[in-house]
C-alpha cells in the first residue's frame, strides 16, 4: 500500500532507527524500534488491507474516536492505527479491504487500549 503519515514525527520515527529506538524504549509496556518498523514494513508491502496477514498483524476496524480507522498490532499492547486515504479512486470503499489501496498513519504506536 502507499503509505503516508499525517505527523511529520512519525515519519521521521519510521525513517530514522535511532530516533525511533530511543523513542520506542520509553514506551511503558515495552516496545521495540524493530517491531514497530515492521509493522509499518508489512502495510507498505500488502497491495491491499485484505493482503495483510492476519498473524501476527490482524488488521482490523476500529469504533468510538478512531471510527472510519483501522490497526494492526505491533505486539499485544501496542498498534499502528491508520485511516484509508482513498485519493481519486472510484473503487474505494471503506466497508471492502480489498479497496483500501492507500494509508495515512495517525499513531505509529498507540496503546488505545489503557485509560
């Protein structure tokens, strides 16, 4: 999929691996800079949603404030969390994966799941 990432810092997290293992290692529970370069590895590589592998990935649709987004795991506590960025094409649709052809990431690594 093309990818691109709505935080200049995210981007820069994806492209640089000293800032990103400096970063990653702050993250309380523990993530790794390499788990989260392949997560972002693995979108880039799938051509569609629907190519992304259900393990160790498992894509899915989120609800409440990240609605009309998705995640992939990067681990159990962590995800990359990503809204479809149709462009022009007249095939997308969001309800079919198969049609998500390219990425916006909005969290590189979210734990959404801790209040």
């Amino acid at each position: 999929m093309k990818i691109d990432f709505e935080k200049q810092n995210h981007e820069e997290l994806a492209n640089n691996s000293v800032k990103r293992d400096k970063w990653a290692a702050k993250k309380k529970p523990p993530v790794t800079g390499d788990e989260i370069l392949q997560a972002v590895n693995a979108l880039e590589a799938a051509p569609t949603l629907a190519d992304m592998p259900s393990r160790p990935w498992h894509p899915h649709p989120l609800f409440g404030n990240y609605k009309g987004h998705f995640a992939i795991w990067i681990n159990k506590q962590w995800r990359t969390v990503f809204r479809p960025n149709p462009g022009n094409d007249q095939d997308y649709r969001i309800d079919n994966p198969k049609t998500i052809k390219a990425v916006t990431i909005v969290e590189i690594c979210q734990n959404y799941h801790k209040k």
